[in-house]
C-alpha cells in the first residue's frame, strides 16, 4: 500500500533524525528497552520493526554503541534473528547488520567480523530468497568499504569470491541478485588489490559475459529497461574496478574492449534517465588511470559527452512561492532559497550531479595524460574558471579549483615537449599561470568575505579553503618553473602567495578564538562540543595544507621567499601556533624545520630573522618532551635540520638538544607503535649531531649507542636519511667516529647488511653500501655475517652478486 509506504518511510527518516537530534544518552536506552520487546514479540512485523530502528538509530548512536558491552548485545540479537523463519524479518536483520558495519566501523568488525562473514555467505549461498540474497552481498559491500587491512575478511575471501562469480556464472540468478553481486566483488577486489590477480582470469570472462549479454537484451518497457540500464552500468563498474586493482598488464586487452563498447554505446541514442551514461564516464576514467598515456587515442570520443554534460546550465529554476508545496513528478528539483518575497529558486539535483560528475572525470584526464590534454587545456580552462565559485554544488566548486593547477602543468609539459601551436608560446604559459593564481587568490578572499559561498553547512568554509590551498601548492610544486626565470613576476606573486598564506593562517586562528569562547558558555554541552570537535579537525586539515604550501614555495623558492616570510609578519603567527593546540604546534614545527631545511644557504634565514634561534629553539626543546606523538616527531626532526644546517650560532643548542634526543631513543616505549616515527626522527637526528656537531661533545661515546638502534624501519623516508648518513660517516676517514683499530666496524656491516637492496635505501646508496661491504676485512664480514639470520644472508649474498650491481 502506497499510504503505507510512505508512513513507514516518514518514521525511518524520523527516527534516523531523532537519534542525532537528542543524542544517543537519551535515545539509546529507550529505544534498547522498546526494541527488545519487540525482537522477542511472536509477531513478524515487530520484530521487523524492531530491527529498523536499531538501523536508523545506530549512526546518531554509534559513539555509545562502539562501547563493548552495548556493541556485543546489540550485534549478536540480530545474528540471532538472522535464523528468523521469516524472511522478512532475515531480510531486516541482514540489513540491520550490513548498516552497522558502515556506522560502528571498524569495531564491529574487531569484535564479530567472523560471525558477520560467517552468516553473511550463508545467506549468499543460499538462493531460496533471492532478496535476502541480494542483500548478503549489499551487506558484504559495507563490511569490505575500507577493509584492506581486516585480517578476517582476508581469511573469507576466497570463498567470497568463488561464492560471487558463481552467482554471475551461467545467468541464473535473479537480476537483482547478479547486480548487487557485482558491485560485492567490485568492493572485495578493491580491498584485495593486486591479489585479485589470482581470480581474474576466472573473473573477467564472467564479468565480460554479463555485458555482452546484456549488451544483446531487448530493451522492452517499464521495470525491465531499468533492470538492463542497471546491470550495464553495474557490470561496467565491476569490470573497471577489477582492472584498476590488477593493473595495466593483466587488463589492457579487456580495457581496449570495453572502451570499443563504450564508444558503440556513445554513438547510440541512450535514454537520458540511462544510468550507464554516468557509469561509462566513470568506467572510462578508470581506464585511464590503469592504462596512462595509452589511453590517449579514446580521450577525443570521451571528452565530447563530457564537455556537454560539464556545461549543463538549465539546473536552475525560479518558482513561486505559492507552487513550491505542488508535487514534482520527477522528485529531482529541491528549494535553494528565497529570491523575492514572492519567489524561491530551485535547482536540478539530477543536472547537477551529472555536471559533478562530468567535471570530476575531466580532472582524472587532465592530471593522468599531461602533455597529451593539450588539446582541451584552453576550452577546459573557459568553462571551469567560471565554476570556482559556484554557489550550488561543492563537488562541482572543488572539481574546478582542483583542475586548474592540472591545465597549467598540462600546458608547460606540452610547450617543453614542444607539442603547442605557435601561439602557445612562454608567454601563454605564463599568462595561464598568472591567471589560476589570480583565481584562486580571489577564491580565497572569496570565502573570508562571503558567508554565502559556505552554504547550507557553515562547517563547509575551511573545506573549501583548504582546496584552494592545495591547489596554491601544486600550482608552486609543479609549475613554478614557468615563472623561475622573470624575476618580477617571480617577486610578485610569492608576494601574492605569502600574503594569501598569512591571511587564511590569522583568519583560521580568529575562528578557533571564537569557539574557544562557545566553550565557555553556560550552556555547552557535549553534542556542541563534537560539532567544534568536527569544525577544529576541519582546521587542522588547513593549518596542514597551509604549511605545505610554505614548504612547496620554500623548496622552490629557498632563500628568495624569506622576505616575503618577512613582509607578511608570517612567522608573527608561526610563533602564536607554539601556544595553541597540539596539531597548532606541529605544525608551527614543521614550518620552523622547513625555513631551517630550505632556506640556510649562507645563513640566509638568520639575516631575515635575526633572534630565530632564541625564538624559535625552545618550542623545539619542549617539543621533545610533548604527550603528542607527532609533535615530537616534528621537533625530533627539526633538531636533526638544524644540526646539519644551523650554523655556527645553533651551537649553544647542542647540549640542550642531546639531552632530549637521547631521552627519546631511549624511553622504555620508543618503539611502540605510537611512538615510532618519533624514535626513528630522533634516532635521524643524533646521527647528525654526530656528523655534524661531534666536535661540540664526546661522539666516540655516543656514536657506538646509535649504532645500536640502527636499521631504522618504521619511517622509511627518515630511514634512508639515517642510513645514508651513517654511509658518509664510514666513507669520511677523518670523522674519528669508528675508533681506532676499527671496533665498530662489525655493527657498521651487520647494519648495512640488513638495508642493502631494501626499500630503507635508494638505488644510488644501495652501491655506495655495496661497495663498503665488499671492502670490509674478512675478520670483521665473519663476526658481522653471523648474527644474520639464513633468510638474511641468502639476501646479502644475492645482492654483492656483480648482477646485482648491474
């Protein structure tokens, strides 16, 4: 009954509001009491209900529910009635299940992921209800969504797998099982990754077969052409799902298929309402980032369909306010807002979701072909600029804001590979530069002026500052070489940069200022505190941006962006940070480590900022001792640049920062999990202050100690730092660390015999290493050679093969 329909539809959404209105302290334990009556009620349709309101519930609810002994009780009542003999009330209880596997993630999978998996391929296996069938694999889709690393669901996957491509064999199962089943294995091969290698060869031919099969299907009318649409989209989803995660050797012929079907299917007249229009645009895209540059000889007959969708702009319309209660037939038109007294203006969602999705897929072309988008550079670069500060759609805003630094890189590789028309020259390229920072700049001031542009959600404004920003930095990151050579114009916009950094760092920070004082209020309460909670994550994530920006234009710029760190007062606010937060402080650090890193040719920094050191020293010191793990990383780290790089004056600092490096390495939890990173850019830095500041204490004391912690693991980019410094230590013969008749040489090969011909050094060191072992004397090789294990000097040996050099 359709009154029905919609009654029950009203109370779902109610309670799902409900929940996350009055908070789950108050729900909670009064909707258990209600629901537990209802789970033992011999009525089916209570039981039923039962299920449904612990589904809606369990997002607003979930930070209560995650707590052990509620998450227990709750999942295990509905495995229970997941043996219900009625399959309706099964259907509920898959469902109920499959929902909290998204809300109450990744605990619900800590604590019964095997009873989960277990009934969930019960019920795919069994095809006696095709719609509690249907949704075991709906269900599965929610447990896999981001379980790469779910050791229970790597133990089930073989059999979830066969299970999958069973149903999808043979065309047996109901249509709608087939579809839910392919977007289960979709799910299950993007978790498997390049594991699913070993089932594609019986995958592909399956997968293939559904979309020539329905490829050769009547159309018809009605349920049925919806039923076809939908298995072509899905089947197109699974197919470049599976070819993204296998990779480009094992896909490229079926890649080349399906992109001759996607052009037939291009050139035919599709149903606008046609799901696969959409689907195909993302299926291609997919194919592109498997195939790379080999794709580029479809992109003419992809960009067409894209480019017209992209610039959709019949998505708005104005109403009366009298019509706004009549029905819209197609439920696709939603109010915007008031324009008049009399009138409100309305948008498309469905135009608008087809115009997001066209301007997403232009952005996997322009970043995956470079020099081969050359083409739609220009006409790109029209439409988008006109869509960065488009009011009605985030995704379709952040698409044009991410694409534009991808059209100006795509252009200068295209004009050094020489590929442009003569009109295209430097100056073009420049003018494109000069032109996308303009934008984004404005786009900048855009949102500090205009609540407007934050939309229906205030927490959306540092979302889409931090866009910008990073836009800001690959812009400097990869293009900058078109400006490196015109001073002025050089001049000018790190000045433009700078004053735009400084002014989203002073803006962020007033913010925080402001919700500090809600806290104080007499009526905060904790559903306000995890709404700031959310606002202040959203901040950290520009604050992050932010500094790699700094750090982009530092690496690029060095020494020259020091006066516009100068003239923007920006280290003014660096130092305001060192008193804020845990995630303020790392990143002032880290801002800190990055002038002292990029920035000390001839002592440059310490010109600009003559008291830097005494500033700034402090905050570093105390960074070591700091309860957050990543900001005693940071400070670790900037210890060790400063004593590479500090110069002469750094030298009073060295005491005070030994004390802390070795009160690091040394804690009886350096190497837990939590503490890692820090320990091993502590570990970095005491090598360097014995590198580089061992006149200034006993090194030949502390140099045998840090052999001891060596090889660093856990941060593999520091780890190739530590080990190539301890290369050139050994390589110096006037270091004086390896003592007299060499005694620490045998630790030094047993070292370098366990980093050899890993990822914890590069190629070019990896010879450098092996060159000093194969020089080592015998004696030493023998002591060092017997504290491998067989598996470790197996290694060794392969590697000082001379192929191995080769």
């Amino acid at each position: 009954d359709e009154d029905e329909s919609i009654l029950y539809d009203t109370a779902s959404h109610g309670m799902d509001r409900l929940a996350i209105a009055i908070g789950a302290k108050t729900i909670l334990p009064i909707a258990m009491e209600s629901i537990q009556a209802y789970f033992s009620n011999p009525d089916w349709k209570r039981r039923h209900a039962g299920l449904r309101t612990l589904t809606q519930i369990a997002e607003g609810c979930n930070k209560l529910m995650i707590k052990e002994q509620n998450l227990i009780a709750v999942v295990d009542v509905c495995l229970g009635l997941c043996q219900d003999t009625n399959p309706r009330v099964r259907y509920a209880a898959v469902h109920a299940i499959g929902q909290m596997c998204t809300d109450l993630r990744p605990h619900i999978q800590q604590i019964r992921g095997e009873k989960i998996l277990q009934v969930l391929v019960h019920f795919m296996r069994d095809g006696s209800h095709k719609r509690v069938q249907a949704h075991a694999c709906s269900a599965i889709v929610n447990y896999a969504d981001d379980g790469e690393k779910d050791p229970v669901l790597k133990q089930y996957m073989d059999q979830i797998i066969e299970i999958l491509i069973e149903i999808l064999r043979g065309g047996r199962a109901a249509p709608l099982v087939v579809e839910k089943a392919l977007t289960a294995l979709a799910s299950v091969a993007d978790c498997a990754g390049e594991g699913f290698i070993k089932y594609y060869d019986h995958a592909m031919p399956v997968l293939e077969a559904i979309l020539e099969n329905v490829k050769a299907m009547p159309l018809g009318t009605g349920a049925n052409v919806r039923t076809i649409q939908q298995l072509r989209a899905k089947s197109l989803e699974c197919i470049t799902l599976v070819g993204m995660n296998v990779g480009k050797e094992k896909f490229h012929e079926a890649a080349e298929r399906i992109m001759v079907l996607v052009h037939q299917l291009q050139q035919s007249e599709m149903d606008q309402n046609d799901p696969t229009v959409s689907y195909m645009q993302q299926a291609s895209a997919r194919i592109c980032k498997c195939m790379g540059k080999e794709f580029q000889p479809y992109l003419p007959s992809v960009m067409v369909p894209l480019m017209r969708s992209a610039k959709i702009d019949n998505y708005q319309k104005t109403i009366s306010n009298h019509d706004l209660n009549e029905d819209d037939e197609d439920g696709k038109w939603e109010t915007y807002g008031m324009v008049s007294e009399t009138e409100s203006l309305q948008v498309n969602s469905s135009l608008l979701e087809e115009k997001a999705t066209a301007c997403e897929m232009i952005i996997v072309y322009a970043e995956e072909l470079k020099e081969g988008f050359y083409p739609y550079v220009e006409p790109v670069m029209e439409l988008f600029q006109g869509l960065v500060n488009f009011p009605f759609n985030d995704e379709i805003r952040e698409a044009a804001i991410s694409v534009m630094p991808l059209l100006v890189n795509d252009a200068m590789l295209a004009f050094l590979a020489q590929q442009t028309q003569p009109q295209h020259g430097e100056a073009w390229v420049k003018s494109l530069f000069s032109g996308v920072l303009e934008r984004l700049v404005k786009a900048v001031h855009m949102e500090h002026r205009n609540s407007a542009y934050v939309h229906m959600n205030p927490n959306e404004g540092p979302t889409i500052l931090t866009s910008i920003i990073e836009s800001i930095h690959k812009l400097v990151t990869d293009s900058s070489e078109v400006i490196e050579n015109d001073p002025a114009m050089k001049g000018s916009h790190m000045s433009v940069i700078g004053n735009t950094l400084h002014s989203v760092m002073t803006n962020s920070m007033k913010r925080t200022e402001e919700r500090k004082k809600k806290m104080q209020s007499e009526d905060f309460d904790e559903e306000e505190q995890e709404t700031l909670d959310a606002e202040l994550e959203q901040e950290t994530e520009l604050f992050d941006q932010v500094a790699e920006c700094i750090n982009a234009c530092l690496k690029k710029f060095k020494t020259a962006f020091l006066p516009v760190l100068q003239e923007t007062k920006m280290l003014e606010v660096v130092k305001q940070m060192m008193n804020g937060s845990q995630e303020d402080r790392r990143v002032a650090i880290c801002i800190v480590d990055d002038i002292v890193d990029y920035a000390s040719e001839e002592g440059a920094f310490l010109q600009c900022f003559p008291g830097f050191f005494e500033g700034f020293m402090p905050d570093l010191i105390a960074g070591c001792d700091d309860e957050n793990d990543d900001v005693r990383q940071a400070a670790a780290y900037g210890l060790g640049v400063c004593a590479e790089k500090g110069g002469e004056t750094w030298s009073q600092w060295v005491p005070h920062a030994m004390e802390k490096l070795i009160a690091q390495v040394s804690h009886p939890e350096a190497r837990s999990n939590d503490r890692e990173m820090a320990t091993d850019n502590a570990i970095s830095a005491l090598g360097k202050m014995c590198e580089f500041r061992g006149n200034l204490f006993d090194a030949g004391q502390v140099f045998p100690h840090w052999l001891n912690y060596l090889p660093v693991k856990g941060d593999e980019e520091e780890a190739r730092t530590v080990h190539e410094s301890l290369v050139r230590m050994v390589e110096n013969p006037n270091s004086g660390l390896l003592g007299p008749q060499n005694p620490h040489l045998p630790q030094i090969a047993l070292v370098l015999a366990k980093v050899i011909g890993t990822d914890l050094v590069n190629d070019e060191l990896n010879n450098r290493i092996r060159a000093i072992l194969t020089q080592i004397p015998q004696e030493f090789q023998t002591t060092a050679w017997g504290k491998l294990t067989p598996e470790e000097q197996q290694h060794l040996q392969q590697q000082l093969q001379p192929q191995a050099q080769a």
